[in-house]
C-alpha cells in the first residue's frame, strides 16, 4: 500500500537536493555528476507518480477502495509472483548473453567474472527457496 504523504515529499525533496548537488561535481566528476542525476530523476519521477497517486485516490474513494481488494486478493498476489518468476528466468538468460557478448567484444575479464557471479548468485538464491519452500509445503 501507499506510505503518508510525508515520505513521499521527502523523496521528492532529496531527489532535488540530488539533482543540485550534481552540478557542483560537474566540471572535475562527471561520472559523479551523472550517477547524482540519475538517482536524483528516479526519486523524483517515483514520488510524483506516488503523489498523483494518492490525489487520485483521495478524490475517487470508489477507486481506492477497488484498488485496496485488487491489492489484498489472493489471486492477485499468485499471479503476481508467477510474473516475477518468469520474468526472473527470462532476465536470466538475458546475463548469460551479455556475458557471452563481453567475451566477444574482448571486455576485460573481471567484468565477465562480475557477470556471471550475478548469474551464479540468482541461480544460487533461486535454489535455496526452492529447497526452503518445498520444506514449508
């Protein structure tokens, strides 16, 4: 569900603190500068869209409250992690390639290691709630 207001205007605010602070790293850090705008846009974009959120929902109670059972149905909630456990397999193979492809365009080897650590770690996780789920059930 959606937090008070207040945190939201909090992110709101750092994202634009985040955004003024990246033009003092400008000229001698722009990669610092660029990672400050970045995340600055992010907090930023993710508050409003909050924001508007819960504006809209205050002037449509009907809305809210449909919303609220959509969010607490059962059903929902199963195809929801089907989504994210498809989507988690697809994202799998889709490291492996970018591996396969910083071996083709000669890319220095600890990003390749990086890489496939990411993919070892998923498959890792992966298995290891597996093995815990299949306890629990």
């Amino acid at each position: 569900m959606l937090k008070k207001t207040s945190f939201y205007v909090f992110k709101l605010l750092l994202g634009m603190g985040l955004i003024g602070a990246s033009f003092l790293f400008w000229a001698e850090y722009k990669n610092i500068s660029a990672v400050l705008i970045g995340i600055g846009l992010s907090l930023v974009g993710s508050s409003l869209f909050y924001l508007y959120t819960k504006y809209f929902q205050q002037k449509h109670p009907e809305i809210k409250k449909q919303f609220e059972i959509d969010f607490n149905d059962e059903r929902n909630k199963i195809i929801q992690n089907r989504a994210k456990a498809k989507s988690a397999d697809i994202i799998q193979w889709f490291i492996i390639g970018l591996a396969y492809v910083m071996l083709l365009f000669d890319y220095p080897l600890w990003l390749f290691g990086i890489t496939v650590g990411i993919f070892l770690s998923y498959y890792l996780i992966s298995t290891y709630f597996a093995v815990k789920y299949q306890k629990e059930m």
